[in-house]
C-alpha cells in the first residue's frame, strides 16, 4: 500500500532530526527523545522483563542512536 503524503512527510522530518542529532543539535536529540522515549522504554520492558534494566538500555539506546 502506498504512504500518504502524511506519512512521507513524518518519515522525512525523523530522517532530518537525525541527521541533526548526528551533527550535535540538541533540539534535534531533544525532540526525537519525546517523540520516541516511551515507545523505546516500552519495549525494553516487554523484552527484558525488568524496569530498571530497561531504564539504563533506553538511555544507551539513545546514546548510540547519535552517535
């Protein structure tokens, strides 16, 4: 099925703030954190079973997602 302009638009905007992110933009970071962060959470807990553990994986995702 084909992507909506919406769709498209979305993906291109996630492709440019990390590009950004990559580059030391801190608004760029900040705002793909709060767009993602509790989905990214979310799935530690559900793969590791346990919230703390998730809590420190969550941050080193987003440390190497920048890098």
């Amino acid at each position: 099925m084909a992507r909506s302009t919406a769709e498209l638009a979305t993906a291109v905007d996630e492709a440019s703030l990390l590009t950004r992110a990559r580059e030391g933009d801190r608004d760029a970071t900040d705002a793909l954190i709060r767009r993602y962060l509790r989905d990214v959470y979310n799935l530690t807990v559900r793969v590791l079973g346990d919230r703390d553990l998730a809590e420190d994986v969550t941050q080193e995702v987003w440390l190497w997602a920048v890098r």
